[in-house]
C-alpha cells in the first residue's frame, strides 16, 4: 500500500483499512484487502463484537470507541443563541444553515481529522467509498470522540449540544456519536440520496445532525437536502454508499421502501443547497433526505458532524444490521439509551 502524503498531507492510499473481510460495513461500503490488515492487527488493540458472525456481517472489527473514565462535564458546555426564525425553519425544511456558527472550531476539527488520516486503522470504524480505479479520495470515520483529543474537545466545550436541544426542542440533548469526513481533490463519487435514521438503532421524532463544514465548498459540490422530507412519514432502506444500492433490502421491513429517484425527479421536489466556508453549520433532522452530486471535487472537502438525540428518541432493534453496529449494550426495544455509553449533555433549564 502506498503511504506518499500528497500537497494535501493526505495519506495517498485506495487500501481499505478494515478487518472483517470481505463484507460491508454499516454504510453499506464493501471491504478490500490491504496489505496493511496483517500489521494493523498487530499493532492495534482490536475487539470483535460478538452480537454478530463474522463470516456474514459488515464492520465488525475495529478499535474499541469507548475509553474507560472519559467525562464530559455539561456544565463546561457554552450556550448558543438560537434565533425563533432559525428553529422554525428546521421544524418546517428539517434542516437550516447557521452561517458561521462554530468558526472557531474549524482549525481544531481538522488537526483532529488529519489524525484519522494519517494513521486510519488506529481509530474506529475508517472507511473508504471510492471504487478503486476512480480519481480522488472519499473517506470517512466515526465514533472517535473519545479517541482523538480535538474531538473530545469539541464535544466537551462547543455549542453542539445547546444548538441540537434548542432546534429539537426537547428537554435534553443526549450525544448519540461524531462522523468526519474528507472528500479530496478529483473525487466525482456522489453519496447517495439517504435518511439517516434507518441506519441508526434508535426512533422517535426528535434528533439532529450538527454538520460543521471545514472547508469552502461550492454548491455544486455540497451537500443537497429534501425540504420537508423528515414530513413525509416514510423511512427509506439504508443505501451502500459506493454504488448507491439499498442493503437491508432483504430483511422482514415492512415499513421502509427504496429511496425514490430524487435527481431524475428534482422538479417534483424541494431540494436545497448552499455554498459553504469554514465554519458554517448546517443543522438537519435523521430523517432528512440529503446526498450530493457526482460533480468533480476541485479543492479538499471536510465536514465533521455530531449525531444528538431528543427525549422521545429511543434504542430500536431494526431487521439487520444497524450503524455503528453496537452490542453488548443490553438495551431493549423502546429503552432510553443507556447515559454511560451515549451522555445527556444539555438541559432545558426553562421546563419545569
């Protein structure tokens, strides 16, 4: 495997740094062999969940997310002021973007992210989403809070939390996990039209993604959105995000269907989208329908996103596998989620 960092420091690798192969991961990308697997077994302490064989499950093999005496203090957590016409703006669209929001955040959110980059295996859940052979680099990670110090930080000390608990308007705000991203230069792979939700082991009605963009980005090239689609009552199958195919498909679903064919029907939907800096935060609901196009990448596209739950959201065993493939929790259909694994880390002091 190649290991030249190009003018972007980015590792310059089509290698897949993932141990359960040759099967798929909780997005749904498949795996392919890297001649660093054998190495990275050795010199990296990781854990096989159990819950699930290995022979015919995704992602199963990684580095254990949680470290043990990690605390986030929600009294250290500052307040963001949320304009009425913002939140308004999320119940009705299921997504708004806050112009400029976490500014301070961006230089920070990247060291962190490089550190991912740099050295994948070492961290939870790396995936790559470009078929080999294909111009640039898709590739993104999650469930590293407490594994990278710049995203511990984040989620200690940032408005996060404040921003998903005022936008769901929900008692609390529970941190469900972080997802990074990094699109480089030449990339023309789209993800997918997706909602989040039905990849997640949790339901209810009040949730947030909190998106930080770390890079400019044209429209063109960001991320697209379904207004009003977190509405529409319906939750689509997951879909693998290297080809676009729906996975999951094949188990006892009843309530979800193919996500339908949004660009071949863009007039019959209202779709959305912004030209991004650093800094910008786009807030949007599980169930929002949002993917990008396939036009090229032209310069390095990096987001890092936190996952918030509201009071109403509980643990939901769905058909399949779920991402991040959690086990051994000993949660239960209809459960709250467990605060040791998933901490409440905002409250709305004006209820009673």
């Amino acid at each position: 495997m190649e290991s030249d960092k190009d003018a972007y420091g980015l590792l310059e690798t089509r290698a897949v740094y993932w141990f359960a192969l040759p099967n798929r991961q909780p997005n749904g990308n498949f795996l392919r062999p890297s001649s660093k697997i054998a190495n990275a077994f050795e010199n990296h302490a990781l854990t096989y969940n159990p819950g699930m064989t290995k022979g015919d499950s995704f992602n199963q093999v990684t580095v254990d997310w949680r470290k043990p005496g990690t605390r986030v203090d929600p009294a250290s957590l500052p307040a963001f002021d949320a304009r009425r016409q913002d939140i308004e703006t999320f119940r009705r669209d299921g997504v708004v973007l806050l112009r400029a929001a976490q500014r301070e955040w961006v230089e920070p959110l990247r060291r962190g992210l490089q550190r991912n980059l740099d050295d994948p295996g070492a961290y939870a859940f790396p995936c790559e989403s470009n078929p080999r052979g294909e111009p640039g680099r898709f590739f993104d990670s999650y469930c590293n809070w407490q594994l990278i110090p710049e995203y511990l930080d984040y989620v200690s000390h940032s408005t996060a939390a404040s921003i998903a608990g005022q936008f769901m308007d929900s008692r609390h705000a529970q941190f469900f996990h972080e997802h990074a991203f990094m699109k480089a230069p030449g990339t023309q792979r789209a993800t997918p039209w997706h909602q989040d939700l039905p990849y997640y082991c949790v339901d209810g009605s009040k949730s947030a993604s909190v998106y930080v963009a770390l890079d400019a980005a044209d429209a063109a090239v960001a991320v697209q959105f379904v207004r009003g689609s977190h509405r529409w009552n319906r939750l689509f199958y997951p879909r693998v995000f290297e080809d676009g195919s729906a996975f999951n498909d094949d188990q006892d679903a009843a309530a979800m269907e193919t996500v339908p064919d949004i660009d071949g029907q863009a007039d019959a939907h209202d779709l959305t989208d912004w030209a991004l800096e650093p800094g910008d935060v786009i807030v949007f609901d599980f169930r929002t329908l949002h993917g990008t196009g396939a036009a090229e990448v032209k310069q390095l596209r990096r987001a890092f996103s936190t996952r918030w739950l509201g009071d109403d959201m509980r643990y939901c065993q769905r058909p399949g596998e779920s991402s991040p493939p959690y086990t051994d929790h000993g949660m239960r259909d209809g459960d709250p989620l467990r605060e040791d694994w998933f901490p409440v880390l905002w409250r709305n002091d004006t209820t009673g």
